[in-house]
C-alpha cells in the first residue's frame, strides 16, 4: 500500500476544517458541503492500513489526526456556546464525527500493539 506524504496530505484536513469551522462566525460558511467533504477525507483515512506503516511514520501521522480530532471537538464547543439553531444539525453531525474518529483511533491503537507483538 503507497502511504501519502503526511505534511500535504493533512493539509487538505486542515483546509477542510478550517472551512467548516467558518459556520461559527459571520462569514458565508458552507458545512452542508464541507461535512460530506470530511466524511470522505475520514473514509480515506480509515483506508489506509496505518497500523503497519514504520514507527516514525505513524507517530506522526497520530499526531496529525490527534490535533485535527482536538480542532473538531473546540469547533464544536465554540457552536455549543454560540447557539445558533441553523447549525444545529452539523454539530450534531460534527459531534458523530469526532466518536467515530475516537473509536476508530482506539482500535487503530489495538491493531498496531498486536501488529508489533505478532512481528517481535
């Protein structure tokens, strides 16, 4: 499996992020389109066989996707506190996303310990 340049690869999460995070400020914010957008980046991710990839590699990646689950979760507390009704459902949608991404990672965590115990 070709693995992508993690720097680039991120980039592209970050610049979805970044948009989605626009629906809690007065900017003409687009979630009804950016979500979709992170539900596809996310199936990628979850494409990749992670747990196989070299230590350093995956270090960083977990660093990468730990900081992007902690930018969900603070765009989401920023919703919760600014209240907006319009943008109810995408927090919701938001809020699923970021249990999906904790659940996933914890079993990402399991499938590599075991990886590495088959391997030693």
């Amino acid at each position: 499996m070709e693995y992508p340049e993690l720097e680039s690869y991120f980039q592209k999460l970050t610049d979805i992020t970044d948009r989605i995070a626009m629906m809690n400020n007065h900017f003409d914010a687009t979630p009804e389109i950016d979500i979709p957008q992170l539900s596809e980046f996310y199936n990628d991710i979850q494409s990749k066989d992670w747990e196989n990839t070299d230590r350093e590699y995956y270090e960083l990646f977990t660093s990468y996707f730990t900081f992007h689950v902690k930018t969900v979760e603070e765009i989401i507390q920023e919703a919760r506190e600014i209240l907006n009704p319009e943008n109810r459902e995408y927090v919701k949608k938001l809020v699923s996303h970021v249990r999906n991404s904790d659940d996933w990672f914890v079993n990402l965590k399991k499938k590599r310990k075991l990886a590495r115990i088959q391997v030693a």
